[in-house]
C-alpha cells in the first residue's frame, strides 16, 4: 500500500478529523442534546415516542440485586441482545441467539452459562464497557433476525447499515458484516467488513477489512459485489427521521433489516467515524458542502429529503475506482 498525501487526499474530498469536529460535529451538534444518543436507553424510548421502528425493549436492569434472579426474566427468551446503555464501539454487546439445555449461545456459537450473564451484567452496571467508565445499566432487548438477503454474507452476527446523516438528508452509507475476527459484531475496528453502498439504490461499490478492499467475505468467501439492500428508500426515510427526532445536524445511524419487520433503529452517533469514505472509495465533503449550501427548511420532511438525496447524488456514485481505492491496492 502506499500512502497519500493530505493535499491530493483534501483534493479528493476527504473529510478529515478537524474538519469533521469544527465544521460539522461543533457547528450543528448542540451539546445539550447528545445525551439522546449516547445513553441508548434514551435513545430507544424517544424512537419509540417519535414511532420510529426499533427492536422492542424486554427490560432493563438497574441495579446489582435485580442480577441475583435474572434468570426469572430471561426464562422465556430464546435469543435476546444484552447491551449497556451507554456503551461505545461496540463493547459489551452480548448477542444470544438459542438456548442448549441451561446454556445460552453466543452469536459466535460458543456457549455461557446463567454465572457468564451475571458476570456481564455486574461488569456492566460496573461501568466497565460505558464511556469514560461511568456507572451504567443493562438494556435487555429482542434479538434480530436478519433479512435473507444477507443470506452467506454476514458471519456469527447480524449485519447493520451505518448512514451518515447531514441536516436530515442521507449522505452516505455503508454495510457491515460481522465476521469471526469481529467475534460476530459489525464493528471494523475490530475486524468486520465494511461494504460502501450506493445511496442511489443500495447496491455493494467496494468492500474493505481492516482498511484494505476486498472482494468476498473472509468466513463464507460469498461474492461481496452481489449485494444490494431491498427496502432501500424506506430505510434511508428511517435514517433522516432520526434528525426530526434529536435535533442533531450530524449524525451516524445504525439501522438493521429484520426479516418480518423490515428496517429497525439500533442506535445513533453524535461523531460518526470517517472509515465509511474508505469503504465506499470517495469524499464525504463534497456532498456536505452542497447539502449546506440548501436553505434551511426547504425539504421539511423524511420523505423529501430521501427523494433529494437520490435525485442529486445518483450520478456521482457511478465512477471509475477512485483514487484512495487504487492507493489501497497498491
């Protein structure tokens, strides 16, 4: 691989770190209002206030001797998502998807027993998974099952579609896969795939792991250039909802497809990462600036804005492998 310099990268529109803080995250993030997204909690119940769909909520543990039993409430669970509330990059999310005798089955396949969830449970009141280490709480909710259409792509975990959403209007999206070096979470840092899609239809542009492109997945080795997301348009109408919902002007939306229920709100980021430019071999500033360019107020609901979003920015998902992509390759 060889590297690229800050001027071409600037050229290419690269949105980088500062710019991001200054330009997006300070300017249009109140401060006030990012605890609607990092407590998931909040997050959850004001999705379901606003009648955005999002996986049903089973009960939450707030305290150390509600553990002592919990086996009580999970008795009539066969799979559910353990999550804390305030939770980042994906850390202490446990994923169970069956039962096998006592024992709880991991999205991995491994198998924990009632003492493991326990465990997890404490070091998550604990706080050892929330951000900055503050005390937290236990979020107990229903276990997706995931579209067929991710059929051999995603591995030991339920795929989601991370959108970058700018002042309401969807600018960017990529998919990711959990795969076994991810132990079955869809987070890159830690080995997921990221597969930049098309805002203009859903389809698969360029598939990267750990930064580098890739054409088919490491565990199920499934073509990734198959892929296309159904309920595309109705997805990227639950993404801009979320900015009528917050109030935040830049945000990241964490959205998975259900096989009955169709597209579901997991979570919201106030700072979005910047690997989704990597997955999809192109600039989010280019198409920044000109959605900032709009006077304010002139798509007022979910709907315009996803039908200006695929209207302006059709054409400039269909070009050649981008720079940054034949950097990668080299």
């Amino acid at each position: 691989m060889r590297w690229i310099s800050p001027w071409r990268l600037s050229k290419m529109g690269m949105l980088g770190m500062n710019c991001r803080n200054r330009d997006f995250i300070g300017r249009y993030n109140p401060r006030h209002l990012y605890p609607l997204v990092d407590d998931k909690l909040k997050t959850k119940l004001l999705a379901q206030q606003h009648q955005l769909a999002t996986p049903s909520l089973r009960f939450v543990v707030r305290e150390q001797h509600a553990i002592n039993h919990i086996e009580r409430e999970l008795q009539d669970l066969e799979g559910f998502v353990l999550k804390p509330s305030k939770g980042a990059g994906g850390k202490g999310i446990l994923v169970i998807v069956g039962r096998h005798g006592e024992n709880f089955i991991k999205s991995s396949g491994a198998e924990i027993g009632i003492e493991d969830i326990r465990r997890h449970m404490t070091n998550t009141l604990a706080g050892l998974y929330s951000l900055a280490g503050a005390p937290d709480v236990v979020i107990v909710e229903d276990l997706i099952e995931f579209d067929d259409v991710f059929e051999g792509y995603s591995h030991e975990g339920v795929p989601d579609i991370r959108i970058v959403v700018f002042r309401g209007y969807p600018v960017m999206a990529m998919l990711r896969l959990a795969t076994h070096a991810s132990d079955g979470k869809a987070n890159l840092h830690q080995g997921a795939v990221g597969v930049g899609l098309d805002i203009a239809n859903g389809r698969c542009r360029k598939a990267v792991q750990f930064g580098q492109p890739i054409t088919l997945h490491p565990d199920t080795k499934k073509p990734l250039d198959q892929i296309c997301i159904s309920d595309w348009r109705q997805l990227l109408v639950l993404a801009s909802g979320c900015y009528d919902m917050t109030g935040l002007g830049y945000m990241g939306t964490d959205i998975v497809l259900d096989r009955s229920r169709g597209p579901q709100l997991l979570e919201l980021n106030a700072r979005p990462g910047l690997s989704i430019q990597v997955a999809n071999g192109m600039g989010l500033l280019p198409r920044l600036r000109h959605l900032e360019s709009l006077k304010e107020g002139l798509h007022k609901t979910p709907e315009e804005r996803v039908d200006y979003v695929l209207n302006t920015f059709a054409s400039d998902t269909d070009e050649e492998e981008s720079p940054i992509q034949a950097a990668l390759a080299s």
